[in-house]
C-alpha cells in the first residue's frame, strides 16, 4: 500500500490537498488513540463505481464515536455525502475509503473531553491487501500469542485506533516469523478473528464463524458473507470455536473489507483441507466478487453508485482519454 501523495482529503468538510492534509501534534488522538475510523471500498463496476455498503460503514462509525462519547457536527447520511464528494474531487474508478473521527488540539490530560471532535476522509487505490495471488491460492498463518481483549476492557464493537494496537501487535508477529497473517484467540482461549479480519471455518458444508461475544468486530463483510452463504443454501453458525477446530477444518477463510474474500491454505504449518481453496469458499468468493462488482443484479441495495449513470458515463470517456495519453 504505497501512497502518491498527491490528490485531495476531506477534513471538516473541506476539501484540502493531500500535502496539506495536518493536525496538529499536541492533538488527543496521536497520545492516548482518541479516534475511530472506518474502512469501505469502491468498485469499479460495469454500471460505474460503487460503494460498497457505504450505509453500514458509516452506520458503524458513528455508532463507534458514540462509544466513545465522540459526537461529531455532521449526521451519517451527510458523512456519506461527504465520502461521495471526496471520490469524485479525486476523480477515482475504485478506491479503499477512510473515515477517521478523532480528537484534536486542546488539552493533553487522559480526559479526551475538552478537546473538539473532528473528522477527515481519505482514500487511496488499494488492491487484494495480501497479494493477488492470495485470493487464489491462499495463504499461510498462525496462531498469535498475543489475545484479544476482555470483555469491558476495550469495547470490541467500535472500530477504535486504540485497539490496533493489538492488532499491530499480531500482525507483526505473523510477519517475523514467515506467515501472512495470524489468528487470535479471546481471553477465554477459544478462536477470535485475524488482524484485521473475521474467520470461516468450513466443516462437512457448514460454515461456522466466531460469535460477536467472542472479542471480535462485526464485520460488514462478514455479515454480507453470512447473508451469500445462507443465500447458496449453506447452513451458518455462529458460536464459541475452539482452537484445534482449525487444524480439522475442510477449508478456512479470511473476510474483511480489506481482505475481501481471501482463502487460508495452511495453520502453523498444518496444512486445511488439501492445502488449496474449496469449493465453498470458491462459490462464495465468486457470489462476493460478482456482487461486489456489479455483474449481478444489486438485490440487497448493497451499492451505492458515486454517480448518475450520466456521470459515470462521462468519467469513463475522460479515464479512457487519460489512459490513451
């Protein structure tokens, strides 16, 4: 995920260039963590680009904020509007989206109170998080020593820069020792979700995946996979997972906005299932993708277009244009 540094960020309901995009560094967000963030993507789909469950995204910040008694000036619907402003000031096809609310400059005692809430908006291209050839072939990780937290320790349900610090944490660990990623397990020593993602373990047709008590965030993604699967006939059970279930497993898989849809082929070097991706993970991934990118019809609402088709239109011959030069 390398940055160009170049194009325009929301802050506070300006559009401002990338360069210039700065808070201060006495703000409570950079010492105690005081923020919370989101991440969406945009397709480029056959119809124009799309947001891909914008609503619920921004749903879950603001609900985030809430938590943590941060209530911004601006209502979810307008943050919304603001994210489709920023997509078009930037003129992207496809992008990965960030929202960030956050507390800013006054005071730096632990208290966040005095210090103002604020907001930005970036975004970026972004393409699969661990590699192209991971949504294919899947990848190889581990169990992390490290846990995720108690419950009424830190809220699991808000989506908190304080608490990927954690995942920080379990993601270098994964990296050091030779896997892509890691699995965590909640304070109870049954499984939770990755780094940065939920977890799907299939065994004889069935999909189990961590309960929302099980320390983890309810992941956007992970509710859509659940709604697909069900969809294609699998049964879905969400409940507490031990550990050893993910050595036993016909097949696993990764889900999250970044991850999208990403098979795990290996567990501390066991190898899942014949160590390639299964067919219900395939049927998944190519529903997931198929929707995602609009090559079937949006039955659940689940796009939201960044421009009229007349737009779209436009922008397609203008980025055919910029190409061709």
């Amino acid at each position: 995920m390398g940055f160009t540094g170049t194009g325009k960020i929301w802050m506070n309901g300006s559009l401002v260039d990338w360069a210039d995009a700065k808070i201060h560094i006495a703000s409570h967000v950079v010492h105690y963590g005081s923020g919370v963030f989101e991440g969406a993507r945009c397709y480029d789909t056959e119809r124009g680009p799309a947001c891909f469950r914008l609503d619920a995204h921004m749903r879950r910040l603001v609900d985030s904020a809430k938590i943590y008694r941060m209530k911004y000036a601006l209502s979810q619907e307008q943050l919304e509007d603001a994210v489709l402003d920023t997509i078009r000031a930037n003129q992207y096809r496809a992008c990965y989206i960030r929202p960030l609310i956050y507390r800013g400059y006054d005071t730096l005692g632990v208290n966040p109170m005095p210090c103002p809430v604020e907001a930005t908006i970036m975004l970026w291209e972004w393409g699969a998080y661990l590699g192209e050839e991971s949504i294919t072939n899947g990848v190889d990780v581990c169990v992390s020593s490290w846990s995720r937290s108690a419950p009424n320790t830190f809220p699991a349900l808000a989506k908190s820069t304080a608490n990927y610090a954690n995942a920080g944490l379990i993601k270098m660990e994964a990296v050091v020792n030779g896997y892509s990623e890691a699995i965590a397990l909640g304070p109870d020593g049954t499984i939770s979700e990755g780094s940065g993602q939920n977890l799907f373990i299939v065994r004889e047709n069935t999909l189990y995946t961590p309960a929302v008590a099980s320390s983890i965030l309810p992941g956007i993604t992970r509710h859509s996979i659940i709604t697909i699967a069900r969809d294609l006939g699998f049964t879905v059970i969400e409940q507490a997972i031990p550990r050893e279930m993910l050595y036993i497993a016909d097949e696993l898989f990764f889900v999250g906005t970044a991850v999208e849809v990403t098979p795990i082929r290996s567990v501390d070097k066991v190898e899942i299932g014949l160590g390639t991706r299964g067919p219900v993970t395939e049927a998944i991934q190519r529903t997931f993708f198929d929707i995602v990118n609009g090559r079937v019809s949006d039955e659940k609402g689940w796009l939201r277009p960044v421009y009229t088709d007349e737009a779209a239109k436009d922008l397609s011959k203008r980025t055919t244009v910029k190409t061709a030069n």
